[in-house]
C-alpha cells in the first residue's frame, strides 16, 4: 500500500519540493532481474533512486538495525522499511559480507531489480571511489545486467550528517544504457580478475554520468 501511494504521489512531491529531473528514462528496462548501480552522497539517494526508476519496484538492502526496533518507533521503522521493498541485512565480519550478496543474488535471481551502491558506502567528499568488487561478484552470480544511474545534488538536498532534506534543491538523475557482462560466462579470465574488471566497468559509467572525480581507493569512511 506505501509503494503504491508512493508511485502515486511522491514522484510529483520530489517534482516539487526538490525538482527532481531524470535524464534516460528511455534506457530503463521493462523488468528485471535487473542491477542497479549508483553512486552515493546522501541518506535520501534510496528515496530518490525508487522514485527515478517508477514504474519498476527497486528492492534494496538495509541495515537490519532498521528491523529490529522496539516499541511504536521500532514497529513503524520496520512497517516502513519493509513496505518500501526493503530487504534486512546484517554487516560486519565477512561472513556477514558473503551473506549479503547471496542474499542479493537471490532477490535478482527472482527476477527483481536491485539496486546496489559499488563504492559500499557513502561519499562525505562528494568524490566517487573506487568500486568494491562484490558488484561484480553479483553479477557473475546471476547475470543479470546492470543499469548505471547517476545522482547529482543528493549531497546538498541532505549533506551528510542532517536529518531532513533541504527543500529547492536540484537534484538530477542520470540514467545510462544497460551494461552487459555475457562475455566473462566461459571466459578463461580468473573470477578474481573478473570481479575487479566488472566493478571498474560499473563505476566508470557511473563517473561518465556524473563527472565526479574518481579515486582509485577504496571508501573506507564507514557510514551511521
């Protein structure tokens, strides 16, 4: 019910308060499995994203902490979550890491569109980072395609650290051509090295939409 008055209602509230403009909207795909892959600055990019890609229904991961509250602001978090497609998952150690991404092959395996952030956490500097190589991993493990999509202004909308949005911002969404990896199914080239190749293609079309500068390192700001 929250997804369809979100479908309903929110786009043209994002139209609105943040005008939001989308750019591609011709290389979305009707279906999945699909993989969405994005950049990440700001809290809200996982509202935004949803709405951008209207009408498919875009399942992301969450942290679990999200389900597990108690008491009325515990239940309504976990309603929330949970109606917005939402999918709890635990981080830490790496077994938890591996546990997520068989999760998330799953959730495409079952022919649904999953959205993913290659950098593996949010950027405080506004630069894009290099890609850690679980996206490839996913997309080994299903192949599925994956759609670039870039976010601009997210991170003035809700600079890191605030708890509300900044209505009149400008925010723009960059949707790029689906990206296929059908080449590596057979290919002699080592999972590692595929894996790292995958991922690098993944966040060099995010960077040609949206024109960041690109680190070569990984993002290890851990994000709250």
């Amino acid at each position: 019910m929250l997804y369809r008055f979100m479908r309903l209602v929110v786009p043209t509230a994002f139209r609105v308060l943040f005008h939001l403009r989308v750019e591609g909207k011709e290389n979305i795909p009707g279906s999945g499995p699909l993989i969405v892959a994005a950049n990440h600055q700001s809290f809200i990019d996982s509202y935004v994203i949803p709405v951008a890609l209207l009408p498919l229904k875009v399942v992301f991961l969450a942290k679990a902490e999200y389900f597990e509250g108690t008491g009325v602001k515990g239940r309504l978090s976990r309603w929330f979550f949970t109606s917005m497609g939402m999918v709890p998952v635990a981080r830490g150690d790496g077994a938890s890491a591996l546990g997520s991404l068989e999760q998330s092959a799953e959730v495409v395996n079952g022919g649904n569109v999953l959205a993913i952030y290659p950098e593996g956490t949010r950027s405080v500097d506004g630069r894009l980072y290099r890609g850690r190589t679980g996206a490839g991993w996913l997309v080994l493990a299903t192949g599925a395609k994956v759609l670039p999509v870039g976010l601009i202004g997210t991170d003035e909308l809700q600079p890191y650290g605030t708890r509300f949005p900044r209505i009149g911002k400008r925010v723009t969404v960059r949707i790029g051509e689906p990206l296929e990896f059908d080449g590596y199914a057979g290919s002699p080239v080592p999972k590692g090295r595929a894996r790292r190749e995958i991922a690098d293609e993944i966040v060099q079309a995010i960077q040609k939409l949206t024109g960041q500068e690109y680190v070569p390192e990984y993002n290890d700001h851990q994000s709250k």
